[in-house]
C-alpha cells in the first residue's frame, strides 16, 4: 500500500532494516580504522531506490548521533553520505554488466580518499580553523583517508551482489 507521499510499507520497513544493518556494521567492524561496509549499501541502495535511499542514510546518521553523541563532529555526517549518494545519483543507470562493478568500487574508492576533504568545510567552521589549519587537519587525516579509500574498493566488490538481493526481495515483495 502506498502513501500519498509515494513510499510503501514495505520500504518503510526495508529502509529501517537498511538504516539499522548500516549501523551495527559499523560498529561490527570499529576495530578497522576506516573499514566499514556503508559505501557498500549507501551505493547499493541508491542504484535499486535512488532518492529514496536517503532514508536509509539518515536512518543510520541518526543512530550514530543517538547513540555516540551529537557532538561537533556528528554535524558533516548530516552531508558527508549524501556526497557518495550523490556521486551514484549521477552514474547512468545502465551500464555495460562488466563495467558496474568497476565503477561502483572507484566511486566509494575516491568517496573513502576524499573523505577529509568533504569533511573539512564544517570541522573548519564549527572549530574556527584557517585555512591553513584546515589544510594541515586534512593532511594529518589524509593517511587515514587512504585506509578508507582501500577499505572502500575492497569490500565494493559487495554492491553488485547486494544490488541483486535488493531487487529480488522487491520483486518477491510485490507478488
């Protein structure tokens, strides 16, 4: 049954069960620096429910927030997914089956390497930093960067599967 705004029962329940599994596997592997699976079901939420996939993003976000504090910190978590959401938004929707799974393991690869990046402009308002600060914050960080960026493509090679499962339960879902 769909609601006027267009989301259905079960999506509301998808995008919950999303949202939560994104959030105990970040803490499920929090002895990685870096190493999580979130570009792996933000990328693959966004191929099979593209905008609707915020849901899930700010499911997560706020789980974080709720349960580790709403601090400085937590606020370039309110955009910093929604730059890899918003990086797949812009991939064609079909691409060659091949090249898929290349391309959603370099975008999460460069959404990890870029990290520190997207999340200097608040840290440098919110802290009061220079420029110059910003870009020494950003240096210090960008090894970590790295590890995020390895971490990403690595576990990427998950989203073409999760892509499928994703769309199998929908269309098992509507029968």
């Amino acid at each position: 049954m769909a609601s006027k705004r267009g989301i259905t029962i079960r999506e509301i329940a998808v995008f919950a069960m999303l949202g939560a599994m994104m959030y105990v596997s970040d803490f499920a592997l929090e002895a990685l620096p870096n190493i999580h699976l979130l570009g792996v079901f933000i990328a693959a939420s966004t191929v099979v429910y593209r905008w609707k996939a915020l849901y899930p993003i700010y499911i997560y976000v706020f789980l974080y927030g709720i349960t580790m504090g709403f601090g400085v910190w937590w606020v370039p978590y309110l955009y910093v997914w929604t730059v890899l959401w918003g990086a797949v938004m812009l991939l064609p929707k079909k691409m060659p089956k091949w090249l898929a799974p290349i391309v959603y393991c370099v975008v999460c690869a460069l959404h990890g390497l870029s990290f520190g990046i997207i999340y200097a402009p608040a840290q440098a308002l919110l802290m009061g930093f220079t420029f110059e600060q910003t870009l020494a914050w950003i240096g210090i960080g960008f090894s970590f960067d790295i590890t995020h960026a390895i971490g990403n493509l690595c576990l990427g090679v998950l989203i073409v599967p999760m892509i499928h499962t994703l769309r199998l339960a929908s269309k098992r879902s509507n029968k």
